[in-house]
C-alpha cells in the first residue's frame, strides 16, 4: 500500500512511521529543518511505545514527484488545510482516500470542496506526541488509536484494507460507520482539553481531579454536547461520562498541541477548536459560557507571542 503523510508531525510522523514499520511504502511530505534532518538522518519516534528509527525515510516536499497514492492521512494545521489541499492534487487519483487526522470537526468539508467527496473519507487520530527536535518525536504515554470511515458510512475495500495495515502496524484502530459521530466525541474532549492546558500551561494530571477545576471540564463539555445536538450530530447516550473517562485516563503529562503551540509562541489553533464553540454556539442559540471565556483568554496569542 502506497501511503503518503502530509504533514509530519506528532500525529502524521508517529502514525506514518508505525505504518512504514509494518511494511507500507510511506512519503513524508515535509518541509525545512524537519525534512532535513528525516532526508539526512531518518525518523525517530520515541517515548512510551519504544523507539522506532526510519533509515532511510522517504520524504520530500514536492507530491508531484510522489505521484498518485491509495492512502493520504491530512496531518497539517487547521490553518493550512485549503493551501494544502490544492499542493497534494497530484498525489490524489480516482480511488485515493485523503483521511484528515485533525483537530476540529470541519476539515473534512473543507477538503470536499476542493478534491472531491469520493477523495476525503473522516478520521480521528488519538496519540500524544509531538517533535522535540529535527526529525525527532516524542511521544507521550502509549495510547495510539486511528478511527476512519467514509463520510456516508459504507464499508468499501480501501477502508478495509487499510484497517488490516493499521492492525499489522500495533495500534488501536477502528473503520466507522459513522464517523461524523466519532468526529464531533473527539472533538468534545479535544476542545476541551485544549482550551484547558493552554489558560492553565499545565499537564492535564495537574487539572482534572482538581475539585476548583474539574467543574470547567464538565462545562466545558456539556456546551459542545449540546451544540452536537443542536446540529443534528447523533452522540451517545452517555457521550458525557466517555468524554470524562477517556480524559480521567489520559496520560497525566499530556499537554494539548495547542497548549504546546502557546509555550512555544506558535500560532494557534483556537479560531477552530474554542473559537468554533462559541461561533456554533451564537449560530444555533446555544449558550457557551466556558468556551466563552477559555477563546477570550486565549485570543491574543492566537497568532502567536504577542510582540
């Protein structure tokens, strides 16, 4: 299976790495000092899984020279998703699935509009990791789930396929038949979790047992259930008390990227993460108060340091 891995990451590198490790042919599209050092010294991935070393890896900055694929797991930044869109067309054939591994809940219906729906399939990346140097990631903990599915529901041979290549590379992962449900239980805990980490630059082991804080996780989490509601979105009966588990659960030093984004006075994802809430929440007449005050707070760095 030909896969490609635009955007290389914590959750495109760790993902594309264990996949190339399990026999699939994998192109990083990369781009500066990241792609130097993968061009030069091959990919490391670390941490609580062990370590996996691609020498060498594949990867370029051009797809036209990678040519058409079967698979593209999409881990650019929310803020990159039509540029990027646009740059991987020629990587992109008739039965080419382009699975976004994203933050937020609209990419999907971004990358429609500009490849085609039969092109772009959902999906949801669940792993903490991040580059700590140069053709280096960390990962923390060893939670590591991909869920994907096409965006009507079907089965069909490609998500199967790549569903035995997933289980052949180690990892948890799951093909969906509704995967917009699955995007919008992510969500809930991702913007969440998020907003959270950033304000307070703390792990989320510091922040949900506190009894002053873990009222604001709940909140936080009841204002995006009912906005799925509000939307149409079929959740679980119990999409609280999973939310809440799976966050109980995590890794105690997981920081969010966008909390990693701020300590590093990068960009942030905000506009579509806690920005997203508070823009559905005023469109479908449905208060947000916690989303309210995490996108205030964080808005002036939203675009980085400010100077």
């Amino acid at each position: 299976m030909r896969i490609a891995v635009v955007g290389a990451g914590g959750v495109g590198g760790g993902f594309g790495a264990a996949l190339a490790h399990a026999g699939a042919d994998v192109t990083f599209i990369a781009r500066g000092a990241h792609l130097a050092a993968m061009r030069s010294e091959g990919l490391k991935v670390q941490g609580g899984r062990g370590e996996t070393h691609l020498v060498p890896t594949q990867a370029t900055d051009d797809p036209a020279s990678v040519g058409p694929v079967d698979i593209v797991l999409f881990c650019v930044k929310l803020w990159d998703v039509e540029s990027a869109g646009q740059h991987i067309r020629p990587m992109v054939g008739p039965d080419t699935a382009v699975i976004p591994l994203q933050n937020g809940i609209d990419a999907p219906d971004r990358l429609v509009s500009i490849l085609g729906r039969n092109a772009v399939m959902g999906g949801v990346a669940q792993i903490s990791a991040s580059i700590i140097k140069p053709g280096v990631i960390n990962q923390v903990g060893t939670f590591m789930r991909m869920i994907f599915g096409e965006l009507d529901g079907r089965i069909t041979p490609r998500g199967k396929a790549l569903l035995d290549l997933c289980l052949k590379a180690g990892f948890d992962a799951t093909l969906s038949e509704q995967i917009n449900t699955e995007l919008w239980m992510k969500f809930i805990g991702l913007a969440t979790n998020a907003g959270m980490t950033a304000v307070t630059r703390l792990p989320i082991g510091k922040l949900r047992d506190d009894p002053d804080l873990r009222p604001l996780f709940v909140s936080a989490c009841e204002e995006i259930i009912a906005i799925a509601h509000a939307s149409g979105i079929k959740l679980p009966s119990d999409a609280l008390t999973k939310v809440l588990d799976f966050i109980g659960h995590a890794p105690p030093a997981m920081k969010a990227s966008m909390a990693l984004d701020l300590e590093r006075g990068n960009r942030l994802e905000l506009p579509w993460l806690n920005g997203k809430v508070v823009e559905l929440g005023r469109k479908l007449g449905v208060p947000t108060p916690t989303h309210d005050m995490l996108y205030a707070v964080l808005k002036p760095y939203a675009m980085g340091a400010p100077s």
